[in-house]
C-alpha cells in the first residue's frame, strides 16, 4: 500500500511522532452507506488486527476489517482550533 500524505498531514503527523491509524467505523444499523475509516495520529490501543505499513519514515496501522487499497491518501482538515485527519481518496471497493 502506498501512503501518500499532504505537506500538511505531514508536517501534523510528524509532530506527534509520525504514528498514523486508520480504523474501520463500525455501525449497527440495518441501512446506510458504508462509513470512510477514521484516521488519526498515533498507535491504536491494541495493535492486534492492524496491518503495519512504513513509509517515508512514518508508520501506518490499517485496520485489517477493511479493504486493502493500493494508494491511501491522507490530507489534514482545519477548522481553526479542531484539526481532523481524512482519507481524501475513499470510495467502497465494488
């Protein structure tokens, strides 16, 4: 898989460490689109069920509940004080 980060999800990564989640959303519901995974800095809780990816000196924990992408590309959202982190690229695997 191949991580591509925006200058500023970079440079917000790097400040804490260079540690990325990227977690499945799960909902119990009986209807509705699938969610995009969430996405933020650090290590999950328990590593278990996470595939490690390293790139460019960052580290990628991908949950395992979702579907392997050949490209995974993250930008930084900013609200003023809240910053988010996104997958810019996610669209359900057909």
């Amino acid at each position: 898989m191949e991580l591509r980060l925006t200058p500023a999800a970079a440079a917000f990564l790097r400040s804490r460490g260079g540690v990325l989640t990227v977690e499945s959303v799960v909902v119990s519901s009986c209807c509705g689109a699938p969610l995009p995974p969430e996405v933020r800095p650090g290590p999950p809780r328990d590593a278990a069920g996470f595939q490690i990816y390293q790139q460019d000196g960052f580290t990628l924990y991908y949950d395992t509940l979702l579907e392997p992408r050949p490209l995974l590309e993250i930008d930084l959202r900013d609200y003023g004080r809240l910053q988010e982190l996104v997958v810019t690229n996610w669209a359900p695997v057909p």
